[in-house]
C-alpha cells in the first residue's frame, strides 16, 4: 500500500486550516465520508461501505467533474493526518 505521495499525479492536493473547535469534533466528520456533502459544498456525493481506514475504498462526486472518483485510503494518523487517493471512474 502507498504511503507516500506522488507529486508526479496529475492532481496533489493539500489542505491546513486553523478551525475553533476542539480536534475530536473535526476529526469526527473528516472521517464521515457519508457527511462530507453536508460541510463541502463541492462534494455532491459520497459512498462509503467501512471504516475510514487503510484499505478502504468509496465512492464520491464533486462539482465540476461528470464522473465519479473512486478512492482508496493508504495512510491514518488518528486526529493528525490522513493519505488517500483514486481515479476518474467513466
């Protein structure tokens, strides 16, 4: 499984933000792909059938791209960090 990140892919992205709130609460609906649409307004949908974890996959839309991406999760930090990753599916 991937642990590292591939700055040659077409896509990298990274995302640091400074939220009042305590961490568990944050860490909670990172984690809650089904919940992502609720407080991302470009994530349109999400399907995920496990535990946020390594190994599992989902399903999900976002704005601006007609197709779905599916994505595999390869790395969890519990409330620290998290490494995924996936493709365009047609």
């Amino acid at each position: 499984m991937n642990t590292t990140i591939d700055l040659s892919a077409p896509v990298v992205s990274r995302v640091q933000r400074h939220i009042a709130a305590p961490l568990a609460t944050l860490w909670r609906l990172h984690v809650d792909v089904a919940r992502w649409p609720t407080w991302q307004e470009d994530v349109i949908e999400t399907a995920m059938d496990d535990d946020f974890a390594p190994g599992t996959t989902f399903i999900w839309r976002t704005r601006g791209i007609k197709d779905s991406i599916c994505s595999s999760i390869h790395a969890v930090e519990p409330e620290h960090c998290t490494m995924w990753g996936g493709l365009v599916t047609a």
